[in-house]
C-alpha cells in the first residue's frame, strides 16, 4: 500500500512539473533579453553653451567728409595701412576757394568799415566834450561803431567757417589702423546735403578682434565676465581658436520668439587668420566635472508602457527636485524605478550625483521585439 502511494505521489510530482514547465508564458512577463541595458561609467563632463557670431574689430571708424564736391584724389586703397593724420583723399577745392575768397573780402570789408566808425565816434566824442555838437549826434555815432563792430565778428564767423569748410577738402585719417571699405572712387562726385556720407572704413586693430554672439535667455544666466570660450571658423574647420568674455550686453532683443542677449568676446588675432565678418561657431564651457559617475542621456527617454507598468514598483520618491529624474533597472522579473540626482549635462552624458554607482545597469529602452512596450 505504501509502495502504491509513493508511486502516485512522484507521477503527480512528474506532471505537474511538466505542466508547469510546458505551459505558455504570460505575455505580461519579462526577462532582462527584453531590454537594451547601459552601464553607470566614469568619465569627464562639461557643460557648454553654444552660439554663432560675426567676428568684427573691437574700434573701427567710419571716414567721411562734410563739405559736397568732387573727389580730385584718391590716395589709399583697400587693405592699406595708415596713420593718424594721414591725407586720404582730396576734393576739388575750386568752389570752396572762392567761397574762402568771398568770406575774406567781406571781412576785410567790415574791419575797414569799423576803423571808420571808430574813427568817427572819437571825433564827434571830442567835439561833444566842447559842447559843439549834441548828444543824440554822439549817440547816433556809438551806435554805428557798436553795429560795425558786430559787423566784424559776424564776417570773422564766415570767413572761419569757410576756411573750415575748405580744410575739409582734405580727407584725413582720424586714427592709425587698416583700411577695410573704399566707397569712392577718383572723379565722383558726394554731397554731404543732409548728412556725411562714408567714404572709408578704418578699423583700428586688426591684431585685437571681437565676437558678438548671441546667447538665449534660458543660458545668459550662467555666462560670467573673463569666462573662457573656444571657436571655430570655417575658413580653419580644423583649428580651435580662443578667446574671453568681455561684455554682455543688457539690451536684449527678440529672434523668432526668443530673447537674445549680445555677449562680446574679445579675441587675440596677433597671427591675423581671423578676418573681419568671418562667422564664429563659439563654445563657452560654463562648469566641468572629472572623473564622475555618467550615464548617457538617453534612459531619461524610456518611460514603461501601460504592460510594463504592472510590473514596475512604485517610485519611491513621487515628489522630485528639479534636478532629480527617474532611471529603471530590471530586477527579479520588475522593473525598479531610481531617483538619481542629476549634474551638468552635454546633452549626450548625464553627471550622477546620486542613486547609482559607477557600474550599476539601467534600462535604456525595450529590446526591437518588445520596442512598443516601453515607449
């Protein structure tokens, strides 16, 4: 009898441990193969804003003239290297000589004028003292000589404005540098009517440049004074030029729906590669972190699907940071959610500030058979 029952006993053990074995697995079960996983790795990581910018010369002067005329000279060409005071250009000083002229004869005209009623006045003054004429003879003269005299600096006014004006004829440079822009040629005629038009650009410098970079207001908040930056050109695509914050402007202004702020970056072209209006793609490395646990970005993208949810654990801190974000890992046949503290980021790696070590494994997304699951 004892033999009859421990023979049923392992038959029943036996099937039932083929049924168990054999019978088709709930489609609400995972194993870790469902799963592309990505390790916890040491590393180095900075966060660094971006932008682009025109590369310009921190002082350049615009030259133009203020009298209308004829360019009759032409001394400089693009390119050129001047000095302050030296003579760029000459108008026809033709007009501007008789204007001298005229001025000049009309001077000359009021002084002898004034002599005369100079003259006049002391004479009827003396003859008032002996009481040979009246007083309103005398009054009439101070007021003549009173009129000649403004006479005088009325004509001095023009004369100097006219000399002025025939200085101006020639072009001079207000300042030692390179000459950039030529807008006239020799022949052509300007007029300076409403205001004075340009005739060359000079830029003071060309050894010390500037770049101004636009960066959003979402970063402006990060970016300091004597911060070190790092560009490129695509005249050097494999040279990294350098170069310091210098200025951020406070007026902003408004490109496709975001504010800008100017930041000027002041660059040291003593090589002279850089030329001036060259566009620069500007990296300023704000904060580095070294030898740091770093996850890749891309797990914060994985977020279980409603399948996935009834095997996933409660996340044990519901009531997050800013900083703070949820990672899984698959453990036991569940998916353990972790709250991770969250460091500077390139947008590709992730610094770990807490919540898992260097070799810990986290879920990056579902495998390509199970993909739909954990989007």
């Amino acid at each position: 009898m004892k033999k009859v029952l421990l023979v049923g006993v392992l038959v029943a053990v036996i099937v039932g441990s083929g049924w168990y074995f054999m019978k088709p697995k709930s489609k609400d079960s995972f194993s870790a193969k469902d799963f592309q996983m990505v390790k916890v790795e040491q590393g180095s990581v900075a966060y660094v804003v971006t932008a682009s910018g025109k590369i310009q010369p921190i002082n350049q002067v615009s030259v133009g003239t203020q009298v209308s005329g004829i360019i009759e000279e032409v001394l400089i060409d693009y390119n050129d290297e001047v000095k302050e005071g030296q003579v760029l250009a000459r108008l026809d000083t033709a007009v501007l000589q008789e204007n001298l002229n005229d001025a000049k004869a009309r001077l000359d005209l009021a002084t002898a004028k004034n002599k005369i009623s100079q003259l006049n006045y002391e004479r009827l003054n003396k003859l008032y003292k002996e009481k040979l004429i009246s007083k309103a003879n005398l009054e009439e003269a101070e007021i003549d000589l009173e009129t000649s005299k403004a006479n005088v600096l009325s004509s001095q006014a023009d004369y100097n404005k006219a000399e002025r004006n025939y200085g101006y004829a020639t072009i001079t440079s207000p300042v030692s540098g390179t000459v950039i822009s030529k807008e006239v040629d020799q022949g052509q005629t300007v007029a300076a009517s409403l205001s004075a038009p340009t005739l060359f650009t000079i830029a003071e410098d060309l050894t010390k440049m500037q770049i101004e970079a636009n960066i959003a207001e979402a970063d402006i908040g990060v970016i300091k004074s004597e911060m070190p930056v790092s560009f490129t050109v695509d005249a050097y695509p494999n040279e990294k030029f350098n170069g310091k914050v210098q200025q951020i402007r406070l007026s902003p202004k408004e490109e496709s729906n975001v504010v800008m702020y100017t930041v000027v970056i002041e660059v040291d072209n003593s090589s002279r590669k850089l030329l001036p209006g060259m566009t620069a793609s500007v990296s300023i490395e704000v904060q580095r972190a070294e030898n740091v646990p770093l996850l890749s970005a891309m797990v914060l993208q994985f977020k279980p699907s409603a399948a996935l949810r009834k095997t996933t654990d409660e996340i044990p801190n519901p009531d997050m940071m800013k900083n703070e974000d949820v990672v899984y890992q698959f453990k036991n046949g569940r998916l353990k959610p972790i709250v991770i503290t969250k460091g500077i980021s390139d947008m590709t790696n992730i610094e770990i500030k807490s919540g898992l070590n260097v070799g810990d494994e986290v879920i990056l997304e579902a495998s390509s058979g199970k993909r739909r699951m954990g989007r």
